[in-house]
C-alpha cells in the first residue's frame, strides 16, 4: 500500500444478478448535468510507511503493520506542510469532517497529523469507516513480495503492471472489488456531506431571522466603525472533508470521484503520506476538478 469530463468505456465486470460498476459508472457520467450547486473539497491521505512497506511484504487489509520512524516523520512533514489552517498555505482550510480506516497505519498517521495540524483545523474527532481499508489481499496479505512473483508470477506481474482484471487472488478480484468498495464509501460520505450542508444552511437561514443584516449607513453596516487599515482575507470556508486511508484504495475514491473505472489503476499512486485534492460540487454525479497537494504540488485539473 498523511478532491466537462469524459469515461473511458470498459467491458460489463459486474457479478450476475447485479449492475456493473463499469455500466454505474457510465450512467453516472451520461446523466451529469452543470449544477449551481456549491462546492465541496475532499481531501485523500495515504498513511506513512510502514514495517511492512520497508521490509517488502504485502499488507492488503490486515492490520499487523505499523509505522515506521520514518513513516511518522512523514506524517509530521505532511501535517507542517498541509494542515497548519495558514489561508492560502497548501490547504488553508477547517475540515468539517473527517474519517479514517479502521487500519493502526491509518490512524496512525492521523494521530500524529492531529498532534501537529494548527488550532481548529480537524473536527473534535474522526468517524472510523470499515470500507476505508486497504484492498482486500486474502492469502497474499502478510507474504513477502519476492515468494508471491516465484509462487503466482503471472497475477503478482499484473499486480505490479496495473493489469486490474488479471490480479487473481484465490479466485477473487481484488482490484476490481475495492474500485466497487470505493463507490460505496463515496455514497456514504457525500451523504454525509449534504446534510450536514442542509443542516447549515437551515441554521444560516434562522440566523439571518433572527440577526437582520444593518442597512447602508446604519451602526454596523461597516464594520468596526472605520478601523485603519487592511483587513486580513477571509478563511476559506469551503466545506472539506479529510479521508486518511490507503494506497490502492485512494487510487480507487480518486480514479471513481471522476468516473474511471479499475482499468485506471496505477495511473495515479499515492506515495506514502501522498494528499489529493477532489473538488466536487454538491448534487453532481462527477467531481470537477482535483490536484496534488502532498508532496508535489500540483494545478486543479479534471482529470
């Protein structure tokens, strides 16, 4: 293993009885429509390095490993450079929610990112999410890379290759299951999102009730009465949310953020303690714009 686009067709994968994710995926993107609707910033950090990523074992979705010094010195870095809440600092903003897998590395990571992240920057406390976990490696989790290319040379050379619909593990898919996973986690945490918009937007509306707005001329209709002097700009105040969790599985939320499918995977690998930004807007199926913020900088784009 610390948000005007176009899908690329896939053949149908989904097991029987059940819509694709491919087919989901293209409904999704045909039914887009622009929206006026606000936007919404999710923030994706992979955890710090851990034993298991030095020694060259896979991990999948077990939870023996643990951080390494290093591993926290990159969450550290990470927290310094991105979490500081400084406006116009590489994120600049107050996250409103934030969830992490059930996984020690993850929450690892997060702990050392909360130690160091400036006053008010992350909630009072994080929603744990079981499908945040890293892929689900079965028999493979705990092996040495090196035995599984000797034992399983063809499915562990797809696994390194990004080969998504041949890494056969006892059977199963698990690159295909965990781009389903990450569907599934965006369901959740969208939702999440839109009530707490609507929560705050009915909360505004009795505010604004309750506290008129002073009219031009009037006491208060400039503020402090004519203080010399720049005012400093204004917090970002788009609603963010932080997800701490894995390398495939943060390929997986970014790749279905924008409508890409499994056959995407390994085109954007998240270094350890690697952060992306999704920019998605409220009611729209796809996400609009996304960049790198950790460790390399990168330009909003679509992708």
């Amino acid at each position: 293993t610390a948000f005007g686009l176009v899908l690329l067709a896939a053949p149908s994968i989904g097991r029987a009885g059940r819509p694709s994710f491919a087919r989901a995926l293209a409904t999704a993107a045909t039914s887009r429509s622009p929206s006026p609707s606000p936007p919404h910033r999710y923030y994706i950090l992979r955890h710090g390095e851990t034993d298991a990523n030095a020694s060259g074992r896979i991990q999948g979705s077990s939870d023996a490993s643990r951080l390494t010094e290093r591993g926290r010195a990159q969450a550290a870095e990470v927290a310094a450079a991105a979490f500081s809440g400084v406006v116009g600092g590489a994120v600049g903003t107050v996250f409103s929610a934030a969830y992490v897998s059930p996984l020690t590395r993850a929450r690892e990571t997060l702990s050392v990112v909360r130690e160091l992240a400036g006053p008010g920057v992350l909630p009072p406390a994080e929603r744990v999410l079981t499908d945040l976990r890293e892929i689900d490696f079965y028999g493979w989790e705990g092996r040495d890379k090196a035995d599984l290319m000797a034992e399983f040379p063809d499915s562990y050379r797809a696994w390194k290759v990004g080969d998504s619909r041949n890494v056969v593990v006892e059977g199963r898919l698990p690159v295909v299951e965990v781009w389903e996973r990450a569907a599934s986690v965006w369901e959740v945490v969208r939702a999440d999102a839109a009530a707490a918009a609507a929560r705050t937007s009915a909360s505004a509306s009795t505010s604004a009730e309750n506290h008129p707005r002073a009219v031009d001329g009037s006491p208060g209709a400039d503020g402090d009465g004519g203080g010399e002097g720049t005012p400093p700009p204004p917090p970002d105040t788009t609603p963010s949310t932080l997800l701490v969790c894995h390398g495939t599985l943060g390929q997986a939320l970014l790749c279905a953020a924008f409508g890409r499918d499994e056959t995407h995977f390994r085109l954007y690998e998240f270094p350890n303690c690697g952060l992306a930004e999704i920019v998605w807007h409220g009611d729209e199926k796809l996400a609009r714009s996304w960049r790198w913020h950790h460790p390399t900088p990168s330009e909003l784009s679509s992708m």
